[in-house]
C-alpha cells in the first residue's frame, strides 16, 4: 500500500499578505505595501520569500488587461461596440 500523494494546497495571496501585515502590526511596526504604486508587485515578491508561487488569478491589472484584450478582439472579429 503506498503512501497517500497529498494534494498541493491553494491559498489566496491576499490573505497570507494580510496575515503577515496583521502580525506586524500587532508586533507594533507598520508596514506598507506599493506606497509608490499598485500593491502587486511587492506582494508577490513577499509570497515568493515565504516559498509560495503567487498566481495571476489574483491580479486585478492582469485580470483588466485581459477583459480589455478580449473586448478588443470582439469589437475586431464581430464588430462589437
């Protein structure tokens, strides 16, 4: 009988981003996250310290660039508005 494989874990990046700001700031420090602009970059670059591979679905300026790709290719393809 072999050893069950576990299955790998998901976890929303924003809630460890937020664990580790909420620990922070109860140790009496106060982080900030993207002070010189949108927040996602440095938050992954804190995921990737803890080993964790954050993923696209949880950017909201790759998400946009999507919708707007996809809008455009409509309006190419059928004439959409």
């Amino acid at each position: 009988m072999s050893p069950a494989t576990p299955s790998a874990e998901t976890y929303n990046p924003w809630t460890i981003v937020d664990l580790v700001f909420r620990h922070l700031a109860d140790q009496g420090l106060h982080p900030v996250l993207g002070a010189d602009g949108h927040p996602g970059r440095p938050a992954a670059e804190l995921l990737r310290a803890f080993g964790i591979t954050p993923t696209v679905e949880g950017d909201a300026r790759i998400q946009r660039g999507v919708h707007d790709e996809l809008a455009e290719l409509r309006a190419r393809m059928l004439g959409e508005r």
